[in-house]
C-alpha cells in the first residue's frame, strides 16, 4: 500500500519556472508528479539540482501541452517516453509513466502506461521511487521514506531481478549506498550485487566510468570501497584495486575532495602495467586522462623530503594543486601524516604559493638585437632556469642580462 507524506514547501517548487511547467502539464486535471532524486533530496535536505517530472500523457501531448503555454519542449528521448522542457533557461525533464516489457541488462523496450506504481515498481531503489505533487505530497508505494530516513539503501522487490534488468544498478547500489546509506549494507543487496558482478562486464566503459566517480565524490567512500574489494566487486572493471589502506590514508590528508585523485590513491597499492591503460578502458576525457596521467606518472617525485630547489621548481611549472596531490598520495603511500614538521611546512608552502611569471620574452630579446631561432630559444630557456634557481628574484633587467651574457 503506498503511504502518504507531507514535504514541507521547498523554493525549487515554489519557482515561478516549475509552476507554470507543472500547471501547463496539468491543466486538463492530470496527476503530475516530481519523482526521483529531487523528491528523494528534498526529504533530506539536500541541493536539488536535476527536476524530474512524471506523467501519465503520452510524449506527443507533453509536447502540445507545453507548446500551447509557451514552453519549449524538445524530444530528446521521445521512444522512452522523455522530453525536456525549457522554461526561462531552466530545464525540466519529464517522462511518461512506464513499465518495462523486455530487458536485456543494458536497455528496456518499454510500454507506456498510467499507473504510478507500476512506474515506481520499475525503479532500482525504494529510495528513488518516490513521488511529490505540486503541494508537497509524498507518495511512497515501496517504503522508500523508512530507508532514507534509517539510511537503508535496497533494491525495489527482487534486487537480483533489478540488477538483471540494468547492471548499472549494481554500481548504483554501492554508490548510493556511500551517499545515503549508513553503517551497515542492505545483505540482500549486497548478496545479488556479488552473484551478478560478471554482468558489469557487458555495460560500457561511459557508464562504469560515471558511477565510479560519483562513488568517489562521496563524502567517506571508504566503507563501501571496502565492501567492494571483500566482495571481489571491483574484479570485473576495475582490478587494479586490491587494498583500500592507502585511500583510507589519503583521505585524511586530502585539502580536496577530486574523484579523480581518489581513484589514483584507489589504486596505488597495485604494481600492475595495466594501471596505464585505466583512462583508456574508462573512458576518460582527454583532460582526465592528462590528469591521471599527471598524478601516476608525475614530471616530478614530490614527497616530504623534497629538496627547495626542485620543490620550486615543480611548483612553478605544474601549479600547486598538482604538488599537493602529490605529496598527499606519497604521504599517504608511506604512511606519513602532516604531524611531521617538514610535511606540515611543505603544506603551508603550497597554501601560500603565489603564481610567479617569468619576465622576459622572445620579442624582448628580439628587441635586443638577437635573432630569432634555435639559439635565441635555448637562451631563453636557460635564463628562465637561472630565474628559477635564483628563487625567481631576479628582475627584468637582470634576466635580460643574463640572456646578452649568453649565459
């Protein structure tokens, strides 16, 4: 039986923008509901960032519906049902009740239909199964409040059924479970996320790489990490994982939270060539890869005992945020914290690092009378290094100097 709450006024419904998309969906006395993670978020208190909305109108009348007030409606995923509604550059996806007909563990073939719990029952956790009107109304068919409320995150029915309809849900179980779970994991969940781990091996790279980093931004991912590597989870994407020691160590160093810099702790303690090809089996951005790239294989061995010169140097051509990556996940690798003295100075040194610039160009000493070319080049750069070594004090004219010396 579903149960009934009240949600106490929130400013995202209240939104002259949400007002007239819920009004323009309903204006022939439809049900119209928010559902999901906005729902599921306003009961915790937390940010509401994505609204969803459901309803039980086929997606060409959402479309005429929303036309007819002035609202943009364009059909970005209109065989399954969604179409996104813009209102004021404020985007609303809205979808169709539904249940899925046939699954195959990656994609649904679903059939529209008008009940609201036969499109809850098709949600992956009682958490996100919920559902609000305009005035607050909660409707929980699946005792998704209880668990939120006692942060006990579980699968809607059979939890080896809803991995099998989506594997992603596997992934989804852990990462919701580091966000909104407390001390202890659902056992029935965890039972048929270990019994279907294989299937993780048949999604692709994209959606594996999405859940893994929403996991790691978590606030402590560290229990359920180690869950996971118990669990022998991690075997089937990501095997570079075989100790969590270090990233439980790391996050009590981190001046951050940088999903990426965690997965790179994630995997320190693994001495495998395969850790190179992570970004590539992943999936990563051309940015994240440089980054990962940047963190594993550094231009310079940042650690406590680094010495002033090269500690400068490194700061000045890769920036502060790196160096401090750096040194986190090598204290974290030898187990040191920052009651060390020199640790703690090093800190305080990239805190208060001020980007420098070198002073002199090549047009500067083109000005001066040299040619461009290789030679010209080699000056420059080896005044800059004279500028480096010299604690970047020397000016502008100094540098200039050095450079006509031919230094």
């Amino acid at each position: 039986m579903t149960e009934i709450y009240q949600l106490e006024s929130q400013p995202w419904m209240e939104a002259v923008e949400t007002r007239r998309v819920m009004e323009a969906l309903s204006k022939q006395g439809q049900d119209v509901r928010f559902v999901g993670g906005c729902v599921r978020d306003a009961l915790v208190g937390r940010e509401i960032k994505d609204i969803d909305i459901a309803t039980p109108d086929l997606p060409e009348k959402v479309i005429t519906l929303l036309e007819s007030a002035g609202i943009k409606a364009i059909p970005t995923g209109i065989d399954h049902g969604t179409i996104t509604a813009v209102c004021n550059h404020k985007i609303f996806e809205i979808t169709t009740l539904r249940l899925d007909v046939d699954t195959d563990g990656r994609h649904a073939t679903v059939a529209f239909t008008d009940d609201w719990v036969e499109d809850a029952a098709r949600r992956d956790l009682t958490i996100n199964a919920l559902s609000s009107n305009l005035d607050g109304k909660v409707y929980d068919p699946f005792g998704g409040v209880r668990d939120l409320r006692g942060k006990h995150v579980r699968f809607v029915g059979d939890a080896v059924t809803r991995i099998e309809e989506d594997a992603l849900r596997l992934l989804r179980f852990f990462r919701f479970q580091a966000w909104y779970g407390g001390a202890d994991i659902d056992a029935v969940g965890l039972d048929a996320a270990r019994k279907k781990t294989s299937m993780l091996q048949g999604l692709s790279a994209e959606r594996i790489h999405s859940e893994v980093m929403r996991l790691l931004a978590s606030p402590d991912p560290g229990p359920v990490l180690k869950c996971m590597l118990e669990n022998n989870i991690f075997a089937a994407f990501l095997p570079e994982v075989v100790t969590i020691d270090i990233f439980k160590a790391f996050i009590k160093l981190e001046g951050r939270c940088d999903p990426l810099v965690r997965l790179v702790a994630l995997i320190m303690g693994c001495h495998k060539d395969t850790i190179l090809s992570i970004p590539d089996r992943l999936r990563f951005s051309t940015a994240e890869k440089q980054h990962f790239l940047s963190l594993v294989k550094p231009a310079y061995n940042i650690n406590s005992k680094i010495d002033d010169a090269t500690f400068r140097e490194s700061i000045y051509r890769i920036g502060s945020e790196l160096v401090s990556d750096l040194l986190r996940l090598s204290m974290a690798k030898s187990g040191e914290d920052f009651g060390d003295e020199k640790a703690l100075k090093l800190s305080r040194k990239i805190e208060n690092w001020k980007p420098v610039f070198f002073p002199l160009q090549g047009r500067d000493l083109i000005k001066a009378g040299l040619n461009p070319g290789p030679q010209m080049g080699r000056l420059l750069k080896n005044t800059e290094q004279w500028w480096i070594d010299q604690a970047f004090e020397p000016d502008y004219d100094q540098c200039l100097a050095y450079a006509l010396m031919g230094n």
